[in-house]
C-alpha cells in the first residue's frame, strides 16, 4: 500500500510539472539579415517560459528562415501578447 501511494504523488507531481512548462509562453526579440542589412522586432511562441531555453528555441527557428538572433528581450505568458502586436507589426507570431 505504501508503494502505490508513493507512486501516486510521485505521478501527481510530475504531472504538475510537465503542465508548468506545457503554459503559453512567448519570446519577444530582436533579429537581423546581411546584405542588405535588414533588423526586425518579433513575437513568437516557444515550448518554454525560461528565458535560455527561449533563446535557443528562437536562434534556431530564426535561422531556418536566414535571420540571426541578436536579443531574446524578454519571455512572457499571453496577457503580454496585446501590448507587443503593433510594434510587432507583421513578425507578430510569423515565425
């Protein structure tokens, strides 16, 4: 009995943490093209809310598409979305 309850939390603690990291997040950032030299600010979605992981997420998806990520400024969950979206303009959720 003792080891089914054991299991128990132990499968009930797990579950609240994969939830934690299952929450909306999103990244907003700073990115770059050469020749010519093109900047842009974006939002995007990513499977993390913690800020080096982002990061790498962003870099990679970012590069896909031949930008360079120059700054993850910050990583935030959804009440954060509407602020962004105009200065987002059209990488507002592109990538």
């Amino acid at each position: 009995m003792k080891q089914i309850f054991s299991f128990l939390a132990v499968s009930t603690l797990l579950s609240l943490g994969a939830s934690a990291d299952a929450a909306e997040c999103y990244a907003d950032y700073k990115a770059k093209q050469d020749n010519p030299l093109r900047l842009h600010y974006g939002v995007m979605q990513v499977s993390t809310c913690q800020k080096g992981q982002a990061k790498q997420e962003v870099a990679q998806r970012l590069q896909s598409s031949g930008w360079t990520l120059l700054n993850v400024i910050s990583v935030f969950g959804p009440e954060g979305l509407d602020q962004r979206k105009a200065n987002a303009g059209k990488y507002y959720l592109r990538f």
